[in-house]
C-alpha cells in the first residue's frame, strides 16, 4: 500500500447535534472536492465505490447534493465503518486522540483512504466530518497541512436535541469517560435530570474541542456559529470555501441556493417548558456567553 500526497484536507467537527451535517452536505457541493459517503464503507474497492459520486458531476445531477432525496444517490457522510478500519478502531475510541496514537500503519491507511476518493472522483480535495472527542492533533500528525472546521451551536438547541434524539438513553448514553467531580456534583445536585445531563456532555465536549484545537495555526482554523450559517448559507460558505482556498464556483453557489433549509435553532424554546430553559440558562451560562449565545 502506497503513501500518495494528498494536500490540505478539510476536516469539519462538532459536538454532535450542532449542524456539521449541515456544512458538510453544503461544503461537499464544492465541484471539486471529494468525499466519503455510505458506499465506500464497502471494502475493498474503496475508489470502485467512490466512483459513484460522480454521479453528481452529470448535469442537473449536482442538485441532489443540496437536496438529497433517497440513499441509493450517493451523499456525504461520516463513515466511521472506513476509519475505524484504517485506524484499527483508534479513530472512535472514548477520549481525545493525541499525536502518540497515531501508527505509521494508521497514518499510511488513512493517507491511502483519502487519496482513493480523491482518484475516484477525479477531485483534488477532500472534506469530511467527525463529532464528538477532538480528533484533531490526531488527523494533524497524519495531514500537516489539513484545515479544520469546528461547527458550534447554542448549547441549549444542542441539549434540547439531544435528549429527543433516538439513540439517546440517559445516563447509559454517556460515553465521554470520567464525568469528573465538578459536573458529576451538578447532575446530581439537579436529581439526575437527563436535560442536564445533556447539558454536560455539550460543556465537556466543547472544553476538549477547545483545548485541542488551540494547537492549530490560525491560518488552518476556522470557528462557524450554526446559527450564522443557517440565516444565511451562501454568504457562510463563501467564507468557509476561502478559507479552504478553494476556486470561486458558480455551480457550488446554485446547489448552495438551492438547499432547503428550515432553521429550528431556536425549537427549543417551544419544546422545553419554562423551568426547564431555567435549569439549562444556570448550567450553560458561563460557555453560552464565550461564543455569544446570550439571548
């Protein structure tokens, strides 16, 4: 297995339930980037399978990026199935990743990944996405030269979304490792309410985001509110497409325009009642005002 070059990769990231779904769908419009979607989780044949999205390089096929109708048209997703393969399953393990996890196979694999959807597509860049623990000194290690991406979303919209999400389980959803005595003291000071549980996991996540991207040169680092990219996408995505130095593309604004976007970042007024936005204002307070959610 060959080391190809692969130059400036994207990597967006994010708590989870804060929108990166969103940027990644909307950045993946980008005519010339690659990226992974739910077929190349198949091995082998990764660049067999990454073929398939050229299927949005057809005219009018582009579209279905910015509005993606069924799973047989290939889209962009995270596929942890492909990276936990590369990285031997270091890649999703419960705790942020540093420069000392990464092997010389690992990093070999992961180089080998990208540049196979890379010659698939017939692309010269690459976007993907992960949440969760900060993967970031990690993937710098392997991709000296990557671009980061760190979506942040108010954390009561995260928290509200959380709690309704299907996988959630309460307390036997927490996979972030020692709660630690501060937040282990508030949740129960709060009798174990799920809310605030949720609440936590968006403070801790956010703390070890922080931390780990503060490593990263200036000029390899952007931060996106998810609120200012869902008020107005295309004038965000320009932003973020310059800092990807990525040509100007006038099919990368049209299928941008063209994505239906409906915001709900501030449902969670409607769904949580009065005493519950209460409990979550005391919790959050101190991070809600660092990024300036503070209405």
């Amino acid at each position: 297995m060959s080391d190809p070059a692969v130059s400036r990769p994207t990597f967006i990231m994010g708590s989870g339930r804060c929108g990166s779904t969103l940027a990644l769908r909307l950045l993946a419009c980008h005519p010339g980037l690659a990226w992974m979607s739910h077929y190349t989780a198949y091995l082998p044949g990764i660049r067999h399978w990454s073929r398939l999205a050229r299927v949005h390089d057809l005219p009018g096929m582009g579209l279905l990026l910015a509005k993606p109708r069924s799973r047989l048209i290939p889209q962009p997703t995270e596929n942890y199935r492909l990276v936990r393969w590369a990285t031997d399953g270091v890649f999703t393990i419960p705790r942020a990743l540093t420069p000392q996890d990464v092997t010389d196979k690992a990093a070999q694999r992961m180089r080998y990944l990208v540049h196979q959807h890379l010659k698939g597509q017939g692309k010269s860049r690459f976007v993907m996405k992960f949440t969760g623990f900060p993967r970031v000194a990690y993937l710098n290690e392997i991709f000296p030269d990557a671009l980061f991406i760190h979506v942040v979303r108010d954390g009561r919209a995260v928290a509200s979304s959380l709690v309704r999400a299907p996988f959630w389980r309460g307390e036997a959803s927490w996979g972030w490792g020692e709660m630690g005595e501060e937040f282990r003291k508030e949740y129960l000071d709060a009798g174990k309410n799920e809310l605030i549980l949720a609440a936590i996991s968006w403070k801790m996540l956010m703390r070890h985001l922080v931390a780990a991207c503060k490593h990263i040169p200036s000029g390899r680092f952007l931060q996106m509110r998810y609120d200012k990219l869902i008020t107005n996408p295309l004038g965000r995505m320009r932003e973020i497409a310059e800092f990807c130095q990525l040509p100007s593309s006038d099919l990368f604004e049209r299928r941008v325009t063209a994505c239906p976007l409906i915001s709900d970042d501030k449902k969670w007024r409607k769904l949580l009642t009065s005493e519950e936005q209460r409990q979550l204002e005391h919790s959050l307070r101190p991070v809600l005002e660092t990024y300036g959610f503070e209405d």
